[in-house]
C-alpha cells in the first residue's frame, strides 16, 4: 500500500468514525428530549387530571370495594423491576382464580365451559378499560422514571423467572403507556419492530394513531 492508498484508508476509518460518534449524539439526544417531554407532560396531566383521579378511586372505593388499584411486578428498563400502578377493573374472584396454576384446577372441572360463567371485570371496571383509564395512574411511573408515554408493552414478571434474551432486547426500551401496537398475542414482534425503528416522529405517529382509534371508537359507539 503506497502514501496515498493509506491516507485514503485513513480518511475512511475518520468519516465512519465520525459518522458513528455523530449516530451516537444524535440519539442520546434524542433519547434526552423523550424523557424531557415524559416528565413535562406526565407532571403536567397529573396535575390536570388529579379530580378524575380522585373521583375514579373514590368510585371504585365505593361501588367495588377494595382494593383500588392493581399492583403488577414488571420488567423495566435494564433488568430494573418497579411495581406497576393501574387502577383495579377486576372482580377480586376472578382475580383469584386467575392468578392460580392451571395444574391447581380440578380435573372433573370444565375449565373452558366454567370460566365463561364468571364475571371477569366489575361494572366500573368495563368502562375503565373501554375508555382506557385504568391506565392513569401509569403516568405517575412516567414522571418518575420507571415508564414512558410511548414504548413496548408493559411486561408482568415472576420473581424466580430468569430473563430470557427477548426480554432482555425489550427492556433496552422503558415500557410505555401507549404502545406500537396492542396485540397479546404478536407482542414481541410488534415491541421488538418499535425499537428497530423508534425515532421521535415515530412516537408522534403512534400517539397520533392511538387518538384518532379511540375518537373512531368512539363515534361508531354513538
């Protein structure tokens, strides 16, 4: 290799390594404003927000009962576990019996004929979830940092459960309030596809996508 190959090399090995440091800034940067916007805004609507707060779990304290809210173990990010808030949409029997093993169930027992006879959710709860609100006290893990507005759907952990490497790649994301798309069923593709491509624009076209869903809900409804 003459002067010239090797000056040449060197000006390539500089410009990727300029173009990595500069990938580097712009999405700590980026990273930077998504956590500004989620402290402003959460602080901002629980402050707004606090009466209907207030009022949902007083609701539930009388109609329903105790308790208000369910405590959920999640995975956060970096293998950094909190107790998730959200307010309770579940009839306490149903709780408990959903919560148990399924080798814990009778064998003489109809366990797909049986559970359509049990009331999953309380009258408050039914309108909670149709309107999405048994998630505001989610913006409380928002403002504190365990969540995000936007991010991969919130994952339930058992204390003795060992993370496996899909689990480790979604946490690389703090869990979020509105998600890329909520699907049970294909959530690890779907949560996976919005860290490969996450960018503030596309934070901005989820929320805007989950608000004109609900507004179209909404008014197929009336």
């Amino acid at each position: 290799m003459d002067f010239s190959e090797e000056v040449q090399a060197t000006s390539r090995s500089q410009l990727r390594y300029e173009q990595r440091k500069s990938a580097i800034y712009q999405t700590k940067l980026a990273m930077f404003t998504k956590r500004l916007f989620d402290i402003v805004f959460s602080l901002l609507f629980i402050i707004l927000l606090a009466p209907l707060l207030i009022g949902i779990s007083y609701w539930i304290y009388k109609k329903e009962g105790r308790p208000i809210f369910k405590r959920q173990l999640t995975a956060g990010k970096n293998k950094r576990t909190f107790m998730m808030w959200t307010f309770r949409t579940m009839t306490n029997p149903s709780k408990v019996i959903f919560s148990l093993p399924v080798t814990n169930i009778p064998k003489n027992m109809n366990w797909e004929h049986n559970h359509r006879d049990i009331q999953l959710y309380t009258c408050t709860g039914v309108w909670l979830k149709r309107l999405k609100l048994y998630k505001l006290p989610q913006l409380y893990h928002v403002l504190k940092g365990d969540m995000s507005f936007v991010g991969p759907q919130p994952t339930d952990i058992k204390i003795d459960e060992p993370y496996s490497q899909l689990l480790l790649r979604r946490i690389t994301f703090r869990p979020g309030m509105v998600n890329y798309k909520h699907d049970r069923i294909n959530s690890i593709v779907n949560d996976l596809y919005y860290i490969h491509h996450w960018s503030l624009l596309f934070d901005l076209k989820i929320v805007y996508r989950t608000v004109c869903q609900q507004l179209g809900k909404r008014r197929d409804k009336t």
